[in-house]
C-alpha cells in the first residue's frame, strides 16, 4: 500500500482505504516518470492525497476522496471516468496551481454518483483578480453528462473565473454547496455561481453563494428548480440568451 510519508516517488499518492490485497516487493522501487493506477480493495476504495498527476486512474474506484491534494498549474482534477455509482468524497483542502488557460480545475461526469464533502477547493483566484478581465483565466468545476447523482457539502473559494459550468446533465441535484468569493469583492470579475447548458431536470437548492456575476446563469435547460439559495454580492438570475434555445 502506498501510504503518505512512506513513498518517495513526486507523484500523487493513491491509497486504497481497506487492507490491501495484494504483496508489494519492497525491493522494487517505482519510476517517478511513470502514472500510479490507483491500488484497489475488494471494496475498490481510493485516496487521491498529495501531489496530483495528470492522467490518475480512477476508473476501478468505487470510492474516491480527494484529501489536500495539490494539482500543478495547467492541470485539471480529472474525475470524468467514475464508476457508475460512486462516491467521490472532498476532504481537507485542495489547492490548484495558477496559470492562463481555460481550464476547468475540476471535471466530473458519470451516472448514479455522490459527490459530497467538508472540504474546501481553493483555486487562489488572488493570482488572477489583480491582472484583470483580459487575461485568460479557467472555469472551475465542469459537471458535463452527469446523470442521476448528488453533489452536496464541500466549499469552492477564490474562483478565478465561472464556478460551475453543467453542461447536457440529468436529474441531478446540487445542495448544501458554499461558494465562497468574498475575498475578490472589489476585484474579481467574470465568477458566475451556476451556468447551465443543455440539461434536463436539475435542482440547485439550499445553496449559498458570494460572488461577483451572476449567482445562476441560464442559457439553455429545461425542467430546472433554483431554490432557496442565498446570493449575495452578485448579479442575480440571468435566463435566457439569443439564439432559441430552450428554457423552462
């Protein structure tokens, strides 16, 4: 089991959270330039903890938590391949390294998943609020082609740019989120709450969001409940834009 402190490789650290079921020479010594498959239990828990590599596996993870992990600059959290039926759990703080590109920071897609936590995701938007609007700055959290899951509890912070970006999701519910961008008052710009593109039957509830744009912006969904959430700091509600697209 690759455990935190123990490993020497520069790489992410990818746990499994039960007893490992298989024996590990411990004369072998892993290349650092090569990507670590996640080691899995007969439950198929991972931690994702330390410094993230591009390219992680997750696939065969049942479970997933991402524990302070570090992700380098020009990098995204790529969780686009969780089994059906996951859980992927933020704990601690997750920092993302700056940089100009259009990100996002994090992607996630899949079917029946629980995304849920107490951490925090800090994407050190200070970096890019004081170079201003010009600069090319990423979209923080991609939900795209998420079906029939949750995402509740953690904390997003220091956005750089757009928070959440859903994009041709379904019957999926987002609740108990805090998007907290408090520190940018004055200077952040661009931070939308929510942008929705192409879903059907999305529920954004009992959420709180400090922002500087719009706190939920609509540009194509249908079936959508945006419900007792507390905005504060932005533009309010945007629904609708040209081009026809439907909006119910």
């Amino acid at each position: 089991m690759l455990r935190e402190g123990k490993s020497k490789t520069p790489a992410s650290v990818v746990e499994a959270d039960d007893d490992y079921t298989q024996q590990q020479d411990p004369t072998q010594q892993q290349d650092p330039t090569q990507q670590q498959s996640p080691t899995t239990t007969a439950s198929s828990g991972c931690h994702l903890t330390g410094a993230y590599k591009k390219g992680t596996d997750i696939s065969k993870c049942s479970s997933i938590v991402v524990d302070s992990l570090t992700v380098p600059a020009g990098v995204t959290l790529d969780l686009s391949l969780a089994k059906t039926g996951a859980t992927i759990e933020f704990v601690g703080t997750t920092t993302f390294g700056p940089q100009k590109w259009e990100g996002p920071l994090v992607c996630v897609s899949g079917s029946d998943l629980t995304v849920k936590g107490s951490g925090i995701l800090d994407g050190q938007g200070s970096w890019y609020w004081k170079q201003g609007q010009s600069i090319t700055r990423p979209l923080f959290f991609k939900l795209q082609n998420v079906i029939g899951s949750t995402v509740s509890g953690f904390t997003i912070k220091n956005m750089p740019f757009r928070t959440f970006s859903i994009v041709t999701s379904k019957h999926t519910t987002i609740s108990g989120v805090t998007i907290d961008n408090r520190a940018g008052n004055g200077i952040a710009k661009n931070t939308d709450g929510f942008d929705l593109t192409k879903n059907d039957h999305v529920t954004i509830t009992g959420n709180k969001i400090y922002n500087q744009d719009d706190c939920l912006a609509m540009q194509s969904s249908t079936n959508t409940i945006f419900s007792n959430n507390y905005c504060c700091g932005g533009h309010g509600i945007s629904i609708g834009s040209l081009g026809g697209n439907a909006v119910d």
